[in-house]
C-alpha cells in the first residue's frame, strides 16, 4: 500500500495528533506502536516499510524518538507546517498536565492508584506485541529477514544503550546488503518531504551553532533565560537513548544550582510516568517550579521550546537526505536489512523494558492477553483498550486490597 501523495492540511494533522497525545500511555517503544496502528494499518498515510525507515532514521538521533517520529510524519504529509502541527498536536496534552501539576498538583502526585498503573502497563505490553507481530509480517517474510532480526533483538539485549541500537541497525544494513538481493522501494514515507538543499542544511548548522554558540552566550551574559535555554537544549541534543536517559541529565542541570528542590523534581518524575505523551514534556514541569525566575508559564514555555528544539531541527535537516540516500541502489540493497533490524529492536524492547515492566503476575498477564486480543482481533481503538486496561487494573488491585 502506498500513502496518498497528495498533502493533507495541518489542522487535520494537528487533530489526530493531539487524539494520540491524550491516549499514547507508555513511553516511546508503545507511542511506535501507537503510531503504527493509527498511520500505517488505519489511516494509510505510510505503508509497512516506509514507517520502518523512518523509525530506524529516528533511532539513530538523539533526542526523543516517538516525537521524532511524530515530526518526521507530519513534515511528509505537510511539509514544515505539518511538522510542527504533530508535534503541538502530541506534545501539548502532557505539556499542559505537566504545567497544572507544577502550579498545585505536587501535593497529590503520591495518590495515583498503583492498580491504575499496572494495567495501564499491561496495555503497553499489548500495543508493543501488536506492532511487533505487524511489523514482523510484513518486514520479515523469509528465514533471512528473520534470522536478522532475531540476531538483532540478542545483540540488543546483550549490548544495550544506544551504542548497541545505532550498531544493531549498521549490522543490519550490512546483512542486507550482503544477502538480501532483493532491492527494497525507496523510502515512500518521505516523498512528500523537502528534498535536500537550503533548509535543511540550515536546520542542521543551526543545530551544531545552537550547541556551541549558546553556552558561549549564558557564560557572557548571566540571564537566567539564556541558561535555561542552554542547560535544556543541551540536554536534548546530548540524549540518546529515549525519555528516560534524559532524566539524569536535568537532575544535573537543575539540582546543583539550586533551581529545582529534590522534592519537587522526584515528585514531578513520579507524575510523568502517569501521563500519555513524550515524557520529554517533564521540561515543562520543571521550567514551572523553578525556585528562581523565569518560572510558571515563561519558564515551562522556555524550557519546553529549548528541550524539543534539537530534535525539530535533526529530522527536519536529516529526513531529506535519508530519503535521497535510500534511492542509491546500495541502500536500497541494505534497506530490507535495517528493517529487519529495526523489527529486532523493538522485539527486544518488548521483552525489557515493557514486559519486566509490565507484566510481574498472572493477572498482569491476563490483562496483557486480553487487551492484545482487543487490538488484535476487534480491532478495538487504543485508546479505548487504554481506558479499560487502566480501570480493570484499578478494579482488580481494589478488589484485592
């Protein structure tokens, strides 16, 4: 199947974004699957392999992948506009919960019923299953695409970090080329991007100009904004690896100086875990409960801006050049291995963290299989299977306390 190639208009991009912003449970790897259901199998905007593509490219940046992914979307279907229409559109749920949260809500961040959670984590075992099996179908139909993923999923496991995920998905491209004859389509997910040229080599000097020029300026002109905008655009142009790694890094840059209080930074991490969206939004919580000013709305705006602006200028500066790479016969040799690759990884993140996570009794477990059947079988919204998953979770843990 292929995606229309006609552009669609932003606000309709911006609405089904934010509909995936209120009901995305579960950290990246779930918010992939997510996606997948509601572009690739629903709605039709990417096929099987195109979304793969763009994974794998969002893999191997830093910053936040789901997000990424999320921008790279809408910058095929709608150019810049469409890209910043996704990225409202998933961001601003958990950005405007994180602000409440920081204007009152701390008090009450410890009473989330802990039975809530866990089904709320069984659910994400479920979406994580069904974008695997899918992806698996339809990017591994023969004994070597499979044998790569599989590798791929070991080497995951056993190496880690993303280290080991930016080699997982070279190895893959190497055992494709090498033995995969078969030459894959180029990326169709990326027709409708920009093709490489002036903008996107901008976006991509100004994120390296950004990275070196910013700290050059906090340190000359002591305004606490500009040190925001330093110590958070920092942190999200150095995070690899996802949401959570990106936590020890402003636990450096705001604990030290005395921005943040312990309390309140562990209380407002506590939240995160409970709300649907990038947990990179916990910048927001953190620019509102600043000890010294900006704060309250202007810090979370900000910080916010400053966190995700690296990773806006990475897919909008790199997404054309991958698309043009994958139309050299050589990549399109490697390509069918990167997505197997990419099926390993997420093999492996469905084992840890998703599964040690998310299933620890047989009565996680039976949450898990009754939600993948919902999905898998009815065809039931994510959303919907997210509403039930959480209170049958609450409804059992009540039942057994």
């Amino acid at each position: 199947m292929s995606q229309p190639s006609h552009p669609l208009p932003p606000h309709r991009i911006f609405l089904t974004f934010l509909a995936l912003g209120l009901t995305s449970f579960g950290g990246p790897v779930a918010h992939i699957g997510y996606f997948r259901e509601a572009f690739v199998v629903r709605r039709r905007w990417l096929d099987e392999r195109a979304y793969a593509d763009l994974v794998a490219l969002c893999q191997m940046l830093p910053g936040p992948t789901s997000s990424q992914v999320g921008v790279g979307i809408g910058l095929t279907k709608a150019g810049y506009a469409g890209a910043l229409a996704a990225w409202l559109g998933f961001t601003a749920p958990s950005a405007a919960l994180m602000v409440g949260l920081g204007y009152g809500v701390v008090a009450y961040a410890d009473s989330i019923p802990p039975g809530l959670l866990a089904g709320l984590k069984a659910v994400v075992v479920a979406v994580v299953a069904q974008a695997v099996w899918g992806m698996a179908r339809t990017l591994c139909p023969d004994v070597p695409r499979v044998t790569i993923a599989a590798i791929a999923a070991a080497a995951a496991l056993g190496i880690g970090g993303p280290a080991g995920q930016a080699g997982v998905i070279a190895g893959g491209a190497v055992a494709g080329f090498l033995f995969l004859r078969g030459s894959a389509a180029a990326p169709a997910g990326a027709r409708g991007a920009a093709r490489p040229g002036v903008v996107p080599a901008l976006a991509l000097a100004l994120f390296f100009a950004a990275l070196v020029l910013l700290p050059v300026a906090a340190a000359s002109w002591p305004a606490q904004w500009l040190a925001l905008a330093d110590s958070f655009y920092r942190s999200g142009a150095l995070t690899f690896g996802g949401g959570h790694v990106v936590l020890p890094l402003l636990e450096a840059e705001v604990l030290p100086p005395g921005w943040v209080t312990r309390d309140a930074f562990l209380a407002g991490y506590g939240a995160a875990q409970a709300l649907p969206g990038p947990l990179f939004t916990f910048a927001a919580y953190l620019g509102t409960v600043m000890e010294v000013p900006p704060s309250g709305w202007r810090g979370a705006a900000i910080c916010l801006g400053a966190i995700f602006l690296p990773s806006f200028l990475l897919v909008a500066g790199t997404l054309p050049w991958w698309t043009a790479l994958g139309r050299l016969e050589a990549t399109r040799r490697a390509m069918p291995g990167i997505e197997a690759a990419v099926v390993g990884l997420l093999l492996a993140a469905l084992y840890d963290p998703v599964w040690t996570a998310g299933v620890r009794s047989a009565g996680d477990f039976v949450l898990a299989l009754a939600a993948f059947v919902a999905l898998a079988a009815w065809k039931a919204p994510p959303w919907l299977v997210v509403l039930l998953g959480a209170a049958a979770g609450w409804g059992v843990a009540s039942f057994a306390g």
